[in-house]
C-alpha cells in the first residue's frame, strides 16, 4: 500500500475513534449509572450513598442504582471502579478508609488511591468522637493526667485494628505528649460501645453519630470531638484543640465521589456540577445531620484530589509509627 493511502487510512481510523468519544461525551449520560459502595448495606456509608445517588440522578436525568460490593475493607468494591470503563457510567462511594489509609496500611495495594481515579468531590464528613465510661475522668485531659499518672493501665477501644478511628486516637496520644493508653480493638462500633458503657474499658473513640445517642441518654459522655469547630449535633462538647490545647487536630471520616483514572474533562466537569446541585441542597444536610456527617459543598475535582494527597501524608507518620500493616 502506498504512504499517501497509508496516511488517508490512518486519518480516517482516528477519526472514526474521536468522533464516538465526542459523541458519549456530549451525550452523557448515555445509560443509568451504578453507584458503587465498597461496604455492607445499612451503615452509614450506605445510608448516605443512597440519598445521594437517589439526588443525583433528578440532577442527570438518568436513575443512579447503588450496589454494594463490600469486602477486603473496600478493596473489592473500589477495584472493580478502578477497572470499570471511564465514560462516567461507574462511580464509588469512597471513604477516608479506601482513599485516605488504605496505601498506607495496606500489605499488597490492589490500587492507588489517587493515581487510579478521577476525584469528583468530597463530599461529606464524620468527625470522630471521645467518649469516656462514667468511672473515668470526665474531660479529655483528666484521661490524659490519668494515663501520664498510670502508663498502660488505662485501655480504650476502637472499631477495629487499621481503622481510620483506632489511628485517630493513636495521633491524639501523640500529639498529647506519647501517653500510654492500652489499645483495645472490637469488630465494629457494636461491640465497642457496649464495653465502653459497662466501663470494661474507660475511653472510647467512635464517630460523633455513634456515639452521641448514648452521650444524650447519660450513658457516656464525650469529651471532645476531633473537628476544627464545635458540631452543631453536640454544642456543648469541645474539639480536641480545646480540650487539650493541640493546633489544627482533626479526624473526620470523609467521603468521595470518584470515577475511573482518565476520565474526560467534559464528564468529570459535569459530574463536579451535578454534585455540586446535590450537596447544596438543604433537605440532605437535615438527612445527614441525623446521621452525624457534616454536608460538604466546596470541593471540586481538582480540590477533591489535593485533599487526599494531604490526608495521606497526615496520616502516614502515624500508621508508620503504629506499623500497622493489613
């Protein structure tokens, strides 16, 4: 075959391809979309994920469908986003733990958190919460002097071994001066909470949302929230910044829009403005409010991905001290 028709082929082969990527692009979305949760149905996550998809998709015009896809602490269901086909048809519903930890603590990553995804918006956030048993001090700092007084005697419990509230406390007790506060890990806040009440453990770390019910009934009391002001859910208690005279600590459980690495700035942009619609309405936050998370409304794609590139190495230090590894 002759080079001038070698070149008139070429010419016609790209432009066959370019003209169905502008096509699906101006024509987005094409299909109902699949919202992908990487954790059970009914947790949080969950809750949240699916009166935003349900929003979302009376901002599109196409049903967005929620599927869970939970397992390996996320990895399952983030991975089979990170090798979806990137026309903004499969999204995740991402957390602090699958794209904030999970390099950091994972032994063998099955993705980058922020290389192998688009980052539409940050979208809402848990703050973590220090709740004490009625037998122990009653203020933050009364659990520290106790701990400094006491080191390994006193014990607090976490959700979990690895989990973004177990390195939260962690980072409290350094930043308080390294106190030494024993680690008790529980399978969940359902198991932790109990135990924190009976007082088989004297402070507990949870979120503001789990906790609070039982802060309200007398049961326990919180004694800081890890946010950089005071929630509006729980006025009277103070940040950890107040109540122990720390700069800047905070430990929010956040969550992230995020599609497949690559995908189009028309459809990332139109994504980013459609999230935009969802998280601005009023109605949300009120439903999010009963679930302890904090509505966010200003991040964008390019905001979305230089805040988990912060988070991760806010936390790095901590989970290299800890060693922790999953």
């Amino acid at each position: 075959m002759q080079r001038r028709q070698l070149i008139k082929l070429g010419l016609a082969t790209a432009g066959a391809a370019v003209v169905p990527q502008a096509w699906a692009q101006a024509t987005f979305p094409a299909r109902p979309l699949r919202l992908i949760v990487p954790f059970p149905a009914g947790g949080p996550t969950d809750v949240f994920a699916r009166q935003f998809a349900q929003r979302l998709g009376t901002v599109l015009g196409q049903p967005v469908v929620v599927e869970n896809k939970s397992g390996a602490s996320g990895a399952i269901g983030s991975v089979e986003v990170k090798n979806a086909e990137p026309d903004g048809h499969v999204l995740l519903f991402g957390t602090a733990s699958t794209h904030g930890l999970y390099n950091l603590i994972a032994k063998q990553p099955q993705y980058d958190s922020v290389r192998d995804f688009t980052h539409i918006a940050i979208v809402g956030g848990a703050p973590a919460a220090f709740g004490v048993a009625s037998t122990s001090p009653q203020t933050l700092k009364g659990i520290i002097d106790m701990a400094r007084a006491n080191p390994g005697k006193l014990q607090y419990g976490s959700p979990g071994e690895g989990t973004y509230l177990h390195l939260s406390a962690e980072r409290m007790k350094r930043e308080a001066g390294n106190i030494d506060i024993q680690h008790i890990p529980f399978r969940g806040s359902a198991q932790a909470l109990p135990a924190l009440i009976g007082g088989q453990v004297g402070m507990s770390v949870d979120t503001l949302g789990s906790l609070l019910p039982n802060h309200k009934a007398g049961k326990l009391k919180i004694v800081a929230v890890a946010s950089a002001r005071r929630s509006p859910l729980a006025p009277d208690v103070p940040t950890v910044d107040e109540a122990i005279g720390t700069r800047g600590f905070e430990a929010v459980l956040w969550n992230v829009v995020a599609a497949p690495a690559k995908l189009p700035p028309a459809i990332t942009a139109a994504l980013g403005a459609a999230t935009a619609k969802v998280m601005a309405d009023t109605s949300l936050h009120q439903q999010l409010a009963a679930l302890g998370i904090d509505p966010i409304t200003d991040t964008g794609p390019a905001a979305a991905t230089a805040y988990i590139r912060a988070e991760i190495e806010k936390w790095r230090p901590v989970v290299e001290a800890t060693g922790i590894k999953l």
